[in-house]
C-alpha cells in the first residue's frame, strides 16, 4: 500500500505545528507502507519506503493582487501534484492550502480522500487580513473537501465538535486522533551555545514563547503582559513570520514600548531550527501559550517534553494537552462570540497570564 501526503509545510521549510506533526507522520507511517511527500518548495530526497518532493512557484507571471499570490500559488502547486501523475490507494492533505489537490486526487484517480483537520478556517477570520479575496476560496474549498473526504481527522476532541457544528460530515467518518512529537528528540539538554547567540543570559531565569507573529498565537497579549510581570527574568520572544505586515508593525511597537519600561526583553524575529528550539524550551523557567484559538497546540507538548511549565490560554485543544496544576496553568479566556473572537476583556486577560507567569517563575 502507498499513501501520498499532501501538504504546505515540510522540513527545512516548517512554521507551524501541522508542518512538525507531518513530519513525524511521515516517518512513522513509512515503517508500515510507501509514504510519498509531495509539499510546497524545493525538498527532495528518499529513505527506506519514504519519499519527500517539493513543488516550486513561479510566480513571475503572476499579475493578480499581491495577496491573492498565496491562494493562487496553492491551487497552482495543487494542480502540479495531480498533473505529476498518482500511484498512491490514498491521499491525506493536512492544512486548507493543500485541499485542491486531495480532491482533484479524488476526483482524478478514484482515490480515498483524508483530511487531517490543523485548524478550521471559519475560525481564523484575521487571515482575511493575510489572504484579502482568498480568504473566500479558503472557505469554500475547506468546506468542499471536507464535506467530501472518506475520513477527517480532528486533532482534539473540541476540533471534532467545531467541525460537526460547522460541516456537514457524518459522524462515522469523523475521528480524533491527537498529534504527536517525538520524545527522542524533544527532551531536556543542557546544551546553551543557541542562548548565547541569542543573547539570552542562562544563569537568569526566562519566560519563553514560541511561535508566529498572527492574531491566533495571541503574541500581542502576551507583550502586553509584560508590564504586569515581576522584572526579575527575561522575556524571551521566540516570534517570526508575521501574518501581515501591520502586524509585524503592531509587535514592533508593543515590544519597543514594554523595553522602555524594563530590560531583559529579547525577541528573537525569526523561526529557529529545532536544535535551537529545544535548548529555548529546555532552560526556560515557563513557555507561555496566549493563543485565542488553538485547535491543538503541538508546541505545548514541546515545552513539556523539555520539562518546561507552561501558562496556557484555555481554549480549544490546550485543554486536552495542558493539565492543570501538574503540568501548567490555564488561564480563562472570555472572547468575543462572533468573528474576531478577540478577548472580550484584553487587559484582563493579559493581567491574568502575567499572575500565572509570576507565581511559577518564583519557583525558578
């Protein structure tokens, strides 16, 4: 049997947890059956029964609106993964962006059709922002390929619910199955060569996140956070590849205004290789998690691999990952009902993060 993974993110070009969790995915499923990898970028290579191979843009011909280029380079890179030809008896797109090409598979070659749900795009209105137009083909060929997919896979039991609220997807074909890292890699090193590039201070106790700069992440209320926060440890911001370019504007101005109030504020703009990643998590005295919508939150079982507390919001798939009390704090979140889902109350709740963060740090 041969699976064909679809999908936007593979190593070196990974962002996001879908991209860690295919990773693995890979892998793993490499050791019972053929795995192809066919994913955005220049990625080539093969091991054992696992092929990986990236699909490039050329976008020089692109006239549309700069935004538009995401959307249409995904359907562009879709396209070529089916015209490639498929020997695969299934696919399994994870992420939207990689949909088209699950159904023309399906569609095309007669296959069986699986959906790894990442997170859910009626859910992430701020990527209108990012997307403009595309947004609007997001949600369409999210809802198409769901509603047709033979299997969809939610990866907490709250991304179950908002999937059978939101979609028509019987029950039968809707499953939840966790995702996962790998505990070889993911655990504590005393290594500190990436703290010291960084210029974070090992004999001093830090707060650490990890993440992208998005209205998701909650980044912007984790730094506004910070002038609640004892000054007694650093902040180190581990945050890079912002959604738009207002809100890299945005945490440029939040983290230069919380620096004119205290010292020891490091933010590292850029999204490191996981060897670097791990000694972060390793040495850090808490990882904060401040998202307003998280279907999962693989980075929270990063920071725990590495014996790490972390102060999480409580939302989405968090709950199920982050226990209380044992292996960190959640904070309660009131949001917003309707689009954007914003805390109702934003300075409550980064007052809040900031009371958890203190009390565990006095631990350090």
């Amino acid at each position: 049997m041969k699976v064909l993974l679809l999908t936007n993110e593979y190593p070196p070009h990974t962002y996001g947890g879908a991209g860690v969790h295919v990773e693995y995915l890979s892998h793993e499923l490499a050791r019972l059956m053929d795995v192809e990898v066919r994913c955005f970028g220049d990625q080539k290579g093969k091991s054992g029964r696992l092929t990986i191979r990236g699909f490039q843009l050329d976008d020089s011909r692109f006239h549309c609106p700069k935004p538009l280029r995401s959307t249409l380079g995904a359907v562009q890179r879709c396209t070529a993964f089916n015209t490639a030809g498929v020997d695969a008896q299934v696919v399994h797109c994870h992420t939207w962006y990689t949909h088209w090409g699950g159904i023309l598979a399906r569609k095309n070659y007669g296959i069986p059709l699986v959906i790894t749900v990442h997170s859910l795009e009626p859910l992430r209105p701020w990527k209108r922002e990012q997307l403009a137009g595309g947004y609007d083909f997001s949600l369409w060929v999210e809802k198409t390929a769901l509603e047709m997919a033979d299997a969809v896979i939610a990866v907490s039991k709250e991304t179950k619910a908002d999937i059978a609220r939101l979609f028509n997807v019987r029950d039968e074909r809707l499953h939840v199955i966790y995702n996962g890292i790998d505990l070889e890699e993911y655990r504590p090193t005393k290594s500190t060569d990436a703290l010291r590039k960084f210029g974070v201070d090992s004999e001093k106790p830090y707060l650490l996140f990890v993440g992208r700069i998005t209205h998701q992440k909650g980044i912007i209320h984790l730094v506004h956070a910070i002038e609640f926060m004892d000054k007694n440890f650093q902040v180190v911001l581990c945050a890079g590849a912002p959604d738009t370019a207002e809100i890299a504007r945005e945490m440029k101005t939040a983290v230069e205004k919380a620096r004119r109030a205290r010292d020891g504020i490091i933010w590292i703009d850029q999204m490191l290789d996981k060897r670097s990643v791990i000694q972060l998590y390793s040495h850090a005295g808490v990882f904060c998690c401040p998202s307003i919508y998280e279907p999962f939150g693989i980075i929270n079982l990063e920071a725990m691999a590495c014996e790490t507390a972390v102060v999480a919001s409580k939302v989405g798939g968090i709950k199920e990952v982050v226990i209380e009390g044992e292996t960190g704090f959640l904070v309660p979140v009131a949001q917003m009902k309707e689009s954007p889902f914003e805390p109702l109350h934003p300075e409550k709740f980064a007052r809040d993060l900031a009371v958890k963060i203190n009390e565990l740090m006095q631990d350090e």
